[in-house]
C-alpha cells in the first residue's frame, strides 16, 4: 500500500488524507499544533470546492455550520450606515456558496479523515529521498519512511522551505490582518459592519454559532511580524473614528491577537522528487482573493486522485496549475476595494455605495461584481477519481 505522509492537518492535509484512504492508500498526518482549534475566523467554500465537498458526504454538515450572516453594512467615520445589503451578496457569494467558520469547517474534515493516524504536537525537522521512498525525521526523535511527503502546511511551509530551493516564493502583498474574539457590543445578530479609513479598514461580525462577535483588522503595511501584534494593531488604528477606540480596548485584553501578512506563494514546480505541496504551502492566494479554503479542498482532491490513477505529483501540477493562476489573480483587484489608499477615494467609495445601494436594479449589479470570482471558482473541470479507481 502506498504511504503518503502530510504535513499539516489543516484543510488541504484533511481533504487530502480523507480522499487518499479512500482511493486505497495509506495517509498519515503531522501537525504541529498539540490539538485541534475550534472556531476562528470565517472562510468560504465557493464553486468546483462545493462539489468535492458534496461527493466527501459533507455538503449538507457544512450548510449546517453556515456563518447564516444575513447583513453586511458599510459605515462612516461617525458611525453613519453608508450602505446596506444582503450578506452573501456582501461576501461575494451567491446562494450555493457557502461560509462558515475555519475551525467547524476542519472538524468536519477531521471526522471525514476519522481512523486516519495523525501526530499531534509534531512535526518534520529533516527529510531525505532514499531510493523510491523519503526518509523523515520526526521533531519527537523518531525517523520514517514514506512513499510520499505533501507539505499542507500553510503560507509559511516549512516542508516548502526544507526541500524546495525558491527562497523568493512568498511574495509579501504590504498588507497586514489581524483577527481577535470580542464582546458582541454592537448587538449584532447574524450581521457584518465594516469601517472605512484611508489605508486601514475594521470590519466586526456576529455568526450563528457563537455569542462572541469577531473583528478583523486589514491594513496597508509592509514591516515585518511584529512580537507584540496589539501594539501595531493599536498605532495603525489611533486616532480613528466608529468603534475603533472601544476595539481597542478589547484588543488590548484579548487572550490572543492573530496577525499575519497577507501573502501569495508563487513556485516555479510544486513538487520536488517524492515530496510535493498542496493548499496555501504551494500556491496561496492570499485572503484578498476569498479562495483560499476553496483552493485547499480543490488541491486535497485532485492531488489524491492523481496519485490513485497515476498521473503522480506532474498529473496534479498540470490539472491544478490554471486554476491556481485564475484564483490567485482575484487578490489584487480585491485588495483595491478592501484597503482605500487615500481620504479621496475613500470619499469616491462611500458615495458610490451609497447611490448603488438605492439603485432599483442593484442585485443585478451586485451580481456582476461577484462574477469574476465565480468564473475562477469553476475554472477547472474535477475528474471523477473514485469511479476510475474502481473500475
Ligand atoms: C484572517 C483570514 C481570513 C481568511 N478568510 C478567508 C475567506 O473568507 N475565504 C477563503 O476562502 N479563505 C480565507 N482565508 C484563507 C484560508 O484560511 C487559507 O487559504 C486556507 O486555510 C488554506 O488551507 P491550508 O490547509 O493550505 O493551510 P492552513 O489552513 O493554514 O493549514 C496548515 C496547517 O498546517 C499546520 N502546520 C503549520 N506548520 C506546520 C509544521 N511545520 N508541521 C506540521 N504542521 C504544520 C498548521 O497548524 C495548520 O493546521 C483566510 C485566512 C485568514 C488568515
């Protein structure tokens, strides 16, 4: 039986084990964390990624999680609402589409991957092609071998920077996000209220499955990773208007502030020999694009199918390559609207909004400005890899 190590149970490593075991091979996954986070932010499970979910048995669990945000409401400086319109229309989904939160989207996927062995609170530290296998060793001492190694470790992999010799593959996009739990003190039910500042812009959320709200913190900024992220959090949203200050405060005595830079991963192959990437590690859009868990499942899928029917990690990267490309060219034009550069088109942006969203035919257009990120969520035809295997 072939034996196929994955580095990182997060959303491709799941996708991938669940579809391997099925296709008859041997997964084993690795993850650093010592247990599985619940919650986190919100992600969204768009186009060809909804039919994958569909044929892992998962479609209707997943529609239960729904995030269910009903609103989504742009405001001023003075609190002001600017524009309102419905939440998937806000979110760039239309009604298929699904967005729920990150940790209930990998629970399913670990009960999906149930009986599949997994190190918790590991990792890989060295890696070595010997003959048609890779030797591992693990962090805890030990040393494996596998037939395979996919790193599915995020944006920053480290099986990327192991084995790969592109140290300029991450591509820092100069913009931050920084996302932390606070008291719902808008009252929000089911709904997203986002602030607008030159350079900057806040955004609070309620979901359905929590009592908590969530903010999200978007920021032009290009310095490294600070230590203290409250600290750089706090000086770029000084000053500002809405809620900020009340924000601030809760930002100031949250239990964890997660920030990150919002990046995209550019390779020039995704495998090397026996050890191939998946997911965020080999081509990670960014946040911008709102495709990034889509991508994960998509990969997860098509990389075991091609190991099942033997177009190996070559098959993967060629089905998968145009896809990547048409998803993560979503980020940039995304990014322009999310983060405004200066008072003017902050100004312009607000008035638009306002006019649109008074307009009669306004879902029409809300319609076509999601187009292109639907047209990217289905640039890809998924083969039907179970039925293959069986014949
Ligand atoms: C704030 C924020 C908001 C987002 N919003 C959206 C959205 O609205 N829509 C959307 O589609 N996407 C969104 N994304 C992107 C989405 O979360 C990622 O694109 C997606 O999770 C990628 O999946 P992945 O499995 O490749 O990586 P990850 O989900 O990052 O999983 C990687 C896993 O590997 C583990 N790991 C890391 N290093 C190691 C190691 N050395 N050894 C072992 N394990 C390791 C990690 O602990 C993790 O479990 C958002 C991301 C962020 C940060």
């Amino acid at each position: 039986m072939t034996t196929i190590l994955i580095s990182g149970a997060g959303i491709a490593g799941l996708t991938l084990a669940h579809w391997l075991r099925r296709h008859g091979m041997a997964p084993t996954l690795v993850e650093r964390s010592p247990s599985p986070r619940d919650g986190g932010y919100k992600v969204d499970i768009r186009g060809a990624a909804l039919d994958v979910v569909e044929r892992m048995g998962l479609l209707d669990d997943v529609r239960a999680h729904s995030t269910d945000i009903g609103r989504g409401t742009i405001v001023d400086a003075a609190g002001r609402s600017v524009a309102s319109m419905d939440g998937d229309t806000f979110g760039g989904r239309d009604h298929d589409d699904v967005e729920l939160r990150r940790g209930d989207l990998t629970q399913l996927l670990r009960g999906a991957a149930a009986g599949v062995e997994c190190r918790w609170g590991d990792s890989v530290v060295a890696l070595a092609e010997a003959g048609d296998g890779v030797e591992v060793v693990f962090a805890r001492g030990d040393t494996r071998r596998f037939d395979y190694v996919i790193g599915a470790d995020g944006v920053h992999s480290a099986t990327r920077t192991l084995v790969f010799d592109e140290p300029d593959a991450f591509h820092d996009l100069g913009y931050r996000v920084a996302v932390v739990a606070v008291p719902n003190d808008l009252g929000l039910d089911r709904e997203e209220v986002t602030y607008v500042a030159p350079g900057r812009t806040a955004l609070v959320y309620s979901t359905a499955q929590s009592t908590k709200a969530t903010a999200m913190f978007l920021f032009a900024d290009d310095r490294p990773i600070p230590a203290d992220p409250k600290r750089l959090v706090r000086e770029v949203y000084a000053d500002q208007g809405w809620e900020l200050p009340r924000l601030l405060g809760h930002v100031e005595r949250a239990d964890e502030v997660y920030l990150d830079a919002l990046a995209q991963v550019h390779l020039a192959r995704w495998s090397v020999g026996r050890v191939g990437l998946v997911g965020d590690a080999a081509y990670c859009a960014s946040t911008a694009s709102g495709q990034g868990t889509s991508m994960a499942i998509v990969g997860g899928y098509v990389l075991a199918g091609e190991l099942a029917t033997g177009g190996g990690l070559a098959g993967y990267e060629r089905a998968m390559r145009e896809f990547a490309r048409r998803n993560q060219a979503l980020a940039s034009p995304n990014l322009s609207r999310m983060v405004l550069g200066s008072v003017r088109q902050v100004r312009t942006a607000l008035t638009m909004l306002s006019v649109l969203g008074r307009l009669p035919g306004r879902d029409r257009l809300a319609a076509l400005a999601i187009r292109p990120i639907h047209r990217a969520a289905n640039a890809i035809e998924l083969r039907d890899y179970a039925s293959e295997v069986a014949r």
